[in-house]
C-alpha cells in the first residue's frame, strides 16, 4: 500500500526530473523570458482578483462613502516616532492635484467623482469637459473643485495636460509642487505661442478672476488614458510617445512625498475590453514601478456601484497619504534641529559641574595664599630723611 511520504517522494523525484531535463532545454535567456511570463501571468491573475473583490465589496457601498463624508483634515494621521496630533501643520482642506496628458480625461474624472456625493443626481456637470484634443481645446486655467459641498474637508484641482516637452513638464509640476496652486491661476509654457498667451490672458481679465487663496498640493492624481497606453504597447515609436511622456512626469521627483508615489487612475477603460484593461494595468504597474492591484485605479466612464466604490477607494488612498505626508510645525522642526540624546545632556551637565567645581577651587587657593602673605612694612622714602645724616 501506497503511503503519503511514498507518494511525495515519487513526486518530487517527478519534479527533481523535471528540473535536469529543462537544465538541457534551456537556455539562459529562454529561462528569462520564461519568468518574465510568469511574473505577467502572475499580476494579471492579481488584477482578475482585485475586480472580483470590488464586485463583491459594493454592496457595502454606503458604509465605504461614508468614511470620505466624515472626514476631516488630519483625521487619519499616523502618530509614529514620538509625534503628536499637534505637532503637525494641518490645513484647513487637503488639496489634490490632477496631472495628466492632455486629454486624457482629468476634468471627466472630476465629474465623476462629484456625481459619487451628489444628492442630486440631476445636478449638472460640474467640470468644463473638452471633445476636442487637438487645437486650443481642453483645460489652460487651474480649477479648484470642493468635492464635498457641505465641506471643505477636501478639494481637487484641475490642471493643463501635460507638454510633449518634458523640461516643460518638469518646469510647470516644480512650479505647483512648491509655490502652491490657486483658482483660476492661467498655466503658460515656454514653447507656447506668444499670440496664444496673449488671447489666454484676455480671457483671464475678462471673465475668469484669480483667487488670493494658494493651497499647498497634499497628493497626486495621475490620469492616464487606458486606449492611448493599449496602443503603445504593441504600436510604433510615435505611439510609444505616450509612454515616454507618462514615464519621465510620473518619476518627476516634486510628485513624490519620500517613497510614497503619486496614485494612478485609468480612464476610458469602457472603451477597452475586459482582457485589455487587464493588460493595460498590468502594463502601467511594470512601467511605473507601483503595484497595479492597490496603486492603479480603472475608473470607467460610467456609474455603477463597482465604479463609485473604486473612486472611493482612490480618494481613501489619496486622502491617507495626504495626512501621512503632512509637514511638521515650524516650531517642531527648530525643535528637532537643537534636540539632544539624554546621554547627552548628561554629559553636559557633568562638564558644568566640573568647571564649576575647578573655578571654586581657584578662588579658594588665590584667598588662602593672599592670607599667607606678610604685611605689607612701610615704605622708607629715603630723600625726606636724609637730612639726619647730612647734618653731622
């Protein structure tokens, strides 16, 4: 009869077998290429399985809104390294930045995400949203959208698309990331025409006034149009563009906050099929360096439980990275700068007490020899007396 321990050993003598015949089989690159497709294999069956999970996590929808409702600036703050709730600069509203090729979907992302916390679901859009990708189409002024209205909890901008220039790109993104953004701010570049600015900037006085108020960017929104990825992968060097454009702003070094990396959506993913969606995020998360079942969000254009639950879960991820990255007071930071170790301070504290003990000591030997001293005779001025001799 046949045991357990039997049948393992027959199968691992199997496997064993198996191995010295691909040692023959193989070659070095081969065997590279063999896991490469495995690794694909791998991720596609993870992203098969992170829709699966929202399918079934949508019927707590309401449960999942409700945590953006509630929050507040701050809110979900971890306090690690010693750090308290008030050693850190909170705003008053956690700005999110959207950052994207041009036309790939940013000011209907913003629709979306507003029609998810809409009372009214009649309510018109609320982002101006361009048909036309070519020409003097698309979005030239920054947008400050409250997404929630009856609070100021959080808002989103919305920006130009991205330049097929990237030391534009990285110009504009250094711009935003450290000086801050406003409402109704025009965005000009370099290589635009001085005619085109001209007619921007009329615009500008004429109906579009700029707002006092600059918000520093908390986290980033990087869009990403799913059908211009799809022909990247297997299409020529021009169509390879899109990827080189999405790569060199996505490692722009200003979108990040340390390690953390901005989050992705995907958009026009009801323009792909189901297996090329799949593909297509899988393909984002190797080209990026982000993993694509928890970095990458697929955001059709449509309203459905399994898309609302998806922008609620990207703006959960967003909204805790945001207070995560929050800066420290200023007074924490000059803190920081003149804090010392207790070793230290004991250190410190045994140097003054002996300098202070060796300063008492010289005082206590300079009065004892002045005591030993004898007093002072007194002084014979020898020209007032001579006179008595003199006279003899």
């Amino acid at each position: 009869m046949e045991t357990e321990d039997d049948q393992m050993n027959v199968e691992n003598g199997c496997i064993i077998g198996e191995f010295d015949e691909i040692e023959y089989e193989y070659s070095s690159a081969a065997l590279d290429v063999d896991i490469c497709r495995r690794r694909i294999n791998r991720v596609h069956r993870e992203i098969l399985e992170s829709y699966d999970q929202l399918r079934t996590r949508s019927e707590n929808l309401k449960q999942a809104k409700q945590k953006i409702l509630s929050y507040s600036p701050g809110a979900w703050i971890e306090q690690v390294g010693g750090m308290k709730l008030s050693d850190y600069d909170i705003p008053q509203t956690i700005s999110l930045i959207l950052i994207g090729p041009k036309g790939s979907g940013k000011s209907s992302l913003i629709n979306r995400i507003s029609k998810v916390f809409e009372e009214d679901h009649f309510a018109p859009e609320r982002a101006q949203v361009s048909c036309n990708s070519s020409g003097e189409g698309g979005t030239f002024f920054l947008h400050e959208y409250m997404i929630l209205r009856k609070s100021k909890s959080f808002c989103l901008y919305d920006t130009r698309g991205l330049s097929d220039d990237p030391s534009d790109n990285i110009e504009t993104l250094k711009q935003w990331m450290s000086k801050g953004v406003r409402h109704g701010e025009l965005v000009t570049r370099k290589s635009d025409a001085s005619n085109f600015i001209n007619r921007m900037k009329c615009k500008a006085r004429q109906s579009f006034p700029r707002s006092r108020v600059i918000r520093i960017i908390n986290f980033v929104i990087f869009v990403v149009d799913g059908l211009s990825v799809l022909k990247s992968i297997d299409g020529d060097d021009k169509q390879k563009d899109y990827d080189r454009v999405i790569t060199t702003a996505f490692n722009c070094p200003y979108l990040s906050y340390g390690d953390d990396k901005p989050v992705v959506v995907l958009t026009h993913g009801d323009l792909l099929s189901f297996a090329d969606r799949v593909r297509v995020r899988g393909h984002l998360g190797n080209l990026l360096g982000i993993p694509s079942t928890k970095q990458i969000f697929d955001i059709p254009d449509r309203y459905d439980p399994v898309t609302e639950l998806t922008i609620i879960d990207m703006l959960h991820y967003c909204l805790e990275h945001a207070d995560k990255n929050l800066p420290h007071k200023r007074w924490m930071v000059i803190k920081d700068m003149f804090s010392v170790s207790a070793a230290d301070i004991y250190f410190v504290a045994i140097m003054m007490i002996v300098f202070i003990s060796a300063s008492l000591y010289q005082v206590y030997v300079h009065r004892c020899l002045e005591q030993q001293k004898p007093k002072n005779v007194e002084e014979i001025v020898w020209h007032e007396i001579r006179h008595l001799w003199l006279d003899e």
